[in-house]
C-alpha cells in the first residue's frame, strides 16, 4: 500500500488564487492517473467543488467531524493524494490543528507524505506568515507559491528581505504560476470545468463543448508551463515515488 | 490534405517584396479552380487585399485578444473554405509567435486542414534567420520559400533550405514591363476571364497577362502536389 499524501494549498489572505493553484494540482495528478481527491474548506460555496464537483467534498477544517472525514480516511481512500484547499487565512489554524491532531507526527516518522503550497500575497504580511508556518511546519514539503496568475506587476518586494524569509525555511522550493491571458483565465471560470476539460474542448460532463480554439491554445501552453513548475519540483515522485513521471501530453 | 481545405500564409518580415501580389494570385487561382476562398489581410496602413477582393476579405488584427480569436477562430472553422492571409510584416513575428503558443498547426492538422507558409526570400539576415525560426517552430506545416524574380536571378537556394528536400522554390516570374499598371488598379481580378474589358487592356498585353499567370498557376498547382506530398509522407511515417 502506497503511502498516502497530503497537500494542504493555503494562504494568508483571499484573493491570491489557491483555488486556482489546486485545479492545476488536481489536473496535473489526474493527468498523471494518480487517484486524487479534494476538500474545499470555504464553506458553504466551496469553489473548488464548482470545477471538480467528484472529486471534492466541502468542509470545516476546524470542526472535529470534518477533520476526522478527511484524516482517519487518508489510510482508506481509494485517493492517493489528497489536496486540501484551506480558506484564506486559516492556514497558521489548520497547521496548528495538523500539530494537535499528531498528523505532523506522523508526517515526520514517514508515514504520511505532507506538502504545503503557501501562495503568497503581494504584501509584506504574507512573509512573516511564511516564518509563522514554517515553524510549525518543520520537515514537511514546503512549496512557496509566486503567483503571476492575474498580475504581471505582483511581486515588488526588496529580494533581500524576500530571501531573509525564504531561507528560514529548510528545503523550501519556490514555484512560479505563470500569467494567463485574462479573458482566457475569464473563460475557464464561465465554463466552470477543469483546465484539462477547457484545452480539451469538453463541458462540464465530458461533452463536446465549443470553447475558442484561441483560449483553449492559451489554457494549453499556460497549464503546460505550469506543471512544467511541478515536474520541475519533481511533485510526482514526491507523491508516489515508484511512478513513471513522463506523461507530458494535455489533452487535445 | 492538400489547397482544398488549406490555409495558406504569405509571408516575409520584409515589406514590399510582393506578398500583397503573391496572395490575389493564390486567391484568384482558387476561384479560378473552383473553391471557395476567404482572404484575411493582416496589413497596417492601406488595405490592398481587401481593394481587389472586397467580397471576400477581412481585415484582421492580432493585437488583442478580440482580433485573435476573431482570426484564428475562423481559420480553423468551416472547413471547406481556402484561406489565404496577407501577413504583413509589421505583423510577421506577432502573428507566428501566436500562433505557435496556441498550437494552430497541430490543431489544423487534427481538423485535415492543411497549413502552408509561402515565404518571399531575401538574401538579408533577418529574412534567413526568420525562415530557420519557422522551420523550427512549425514542423507541421508546408513551408515554401519564393523567389520573387524581379529581385534579380540569384536564388539564395543554399540559404533556404527546404524542408523534406522538396521540388525548390516557387518561382514568381517578372511580369513584362508596362504591364503592371493594368493589374496594379482595382477593381481587378485574375479569375475574371473577362479582365481586358475591365481595365481596357489591349489584346497583346491581354495575352501577355495570361501567359504570365499560366506560369504562375503552374508554380500553385505543383505547390498543391507538394502538400499533398507532405501529407503523405507524414502519414507514411505515422503508420510505421
């Protein structure tokens, strides 16, 4: 039996695409057919659930009956990987509670894999929260997230003080999502399918969907970049270390 | 694959080098031919293109995202329609830059539409190394160098090498001096039979004109078997 994994995407403040950073996950370990799995935690709307309706489950992180859903299933699941969507701010909460609950624990002895995709926000705040997790955080996979998503003007900081932060943490990799063309990105979010499906043509159900060719051209090369910033990482072998990690095509 | 459901690109980061000439040519042999043709003028500045064949030809941009799917959209739709743009070229390296991010090629290859690059050749720098990019960058795709014979004999031949060592270039022969003025007006049109009542041209350069452009559709119609070629041979390499 493989051991499970766990990916927690979080961030300080709203706004700075987690959802987004998710979907490209949830894609990419599909295209890679490692069973995945998902837990919204912006209860009650849940918009990751919107884009992945089967795999994702909406939930409270912080009640005792929604933690034990997710954790005392990592064993159980048919889902080798699960990605946790964490609502903006609860993010310095949910590793505390990881801590109380003996789930870092068992992350540190191995017998779970644990990442953490911190995005980070354009301001000041989201680094001293980069301090904050990383001691909680210790040995896990800690992925810092630049994202370029919706900005090209985003990060403005002075790099010393960025790699003052940056440096605390053991092992951190630092990932870059890429820019998408607005109303590209816009497009993805009316449809309301997974990238995968949008470069594929394909609605909601798996239908033939008639998207722009010019769009979905964009989604393609985008989302190819951006999990070229996974391979890179080496998040499959991370995940589960014996695959073979040279599925490279997008669909279409 | 072959002219039949194609879209063909006439282009050169040079300007004035005969695009404008090369692409009516190319539309008017296929009406000539008997397909249905749509031509896309991507020119800053005076319309030509849309001076001569009015009824079929859009003027198309790529500077925004509107204009791109606007154009490319189209391009890859309704199959049975010939397309020929005239890429200007202030808009040369935006539009392949474009159109290689957004996989048009593979995505025209899927749908049996047939991509071809005419490219006018100059021995300068900028055109060679702009032609090496497109053999590159767009391996699926027909790409034919031509000689616009009115520069002069020589044939850079050694610095456009062709892909899959195909017949050579596509020649475009100089048209008897004095001739121009008759075509160069519009309204004109090199598929119209009746084209010396049009412009008052007398018998001899009637004749003229129609010898010169039977070369020409020579040039188009071996063209088409290049593609044809290419097609095959791509399949032949796909099934093995």
């Amino acid at each position: 039996m493989a051991r499970p994994a766990v990916i927690l995407v979080g961030a300080d403040k709203g706004g700075v695409g987690k959802t987004t950073v998710a979907r490209t996950l949830i894609d990419y370990f599909g295209a890679h057919q490692t069973p995945t799995r998902a837990f919204d935690t912006e209860s009650p709307r849940g918009t990751l659930k919107r884009f992945h309706p089967e795999l994702t489950e909406v939930v409270d992180v912080t009640s005792v009956s929604d933690q034990m859903k997710i954790f005392d299933t990592l064993g159980s699941a048919e889902a080798k990987v699960t990605v946790i969507d964490v609502r903006a701010g609860l993010l310095s909460s949910t590793l505390q509670a990881l801590t109380d609950i003996g789930f870092l624990e068992s992350a540190k002895k191995g017998q779970i894999t644990f990442a953490v995709f911190h995005i980070l926000g354009s301001s000041i705040a989201s680094l001293e929260e980069i301090a904050e997790t990383a001691r909680v955080v210790g040995d896990a996979n800690y992925f810092l997230v630049k994202n370029f998503i919706n900005n090209t003007t985003f990060f403005e900081w002075d790099p010393a003080t960025y790699n003052s932060y940056f440096k605390k943490i053991k092992g951190a990799e630092e990932i870059t999502i890429p820019k998408l063309n607005e109303m590209a990105y816009e497009q993805v979010e009316v449809a309301s399918v997974p990238f995968v499906s949008f470069v594929g043509n394909k609605g909601p159900k798996g239908e033939p969907a008639n998207y722009s060719f010019v769009l979905r051209g964009y989604v393609r090369h985008w989302l190819g970049n951006v999990w070229g910033e996974f391979d890179r990482v080496k998040l499959v072998d991370l995940v589960s270390p014996k695959m073979e990690s040279n599925v490279r095509q997008v669909a279409g | 694959m072959s002219f039949q459901s194609s879209v063909t690109i006439v282009a050169s980061p040079r300007q004035r080098v005969g695009k404008t000439l090369l692409a009516r040519l190319l539309a008017d042999f296929h009406l000539q031919e008997g397909r249905p043709v749509a031509t896309f003028d991507l020119n800053a500045g005076e319309r030509t293109l849309a001076q001569f064949l009015p009824e079929r030809t859009t003027v198309a941009t790529i500077r925004d995202i509107n204009g791109q799917m606007a154009l490319f959209d189209r391009l890859i739709a309704d199959e049975n329609t010939t397309k020929v743009i005239d890429l200007g070229h202030e808009s040369f390296e935006s539009f392949f830059s474009v159109a290689h991010q957004i996989g048009f090629v593979d995505e025209a290859r899927q749908r049996s539409v047939a991509v071809a690059i005419l490219f006018t050749v100059t021995p300068d720098q900028t055109s060679i190394e702009a032609y090496r990019n497109l053999r590159s960058r767009f391996a699926g795709a027909t790409l034919a160098p031509v000689h616009n014979e009115i520069f002069g004999p020589a044939q850079h031949r050694d610095k456009y090498r062709l892909a899959g060592g195909g017949p050579g270039m596509v020649r475009l022969p100089v048209l008897a001096p004095g001739l121009r003025r008759y075509i160069d007006t519009p309204p004109f049109s090199f598929a119209d039979l009746n084209m010396g009542d049009a412009v008052r041209m007398p018998l001899d350069a009637h004749i003229e004109v129609q010898r010169w452009l039977r070369r020409i559709y020579l040039e188009f119609r071996e063209l088409d078997l290049r593609i044809l070629l290419a097609d095959l041979q791509a399949s032949i390499r796909f099934k093995t």
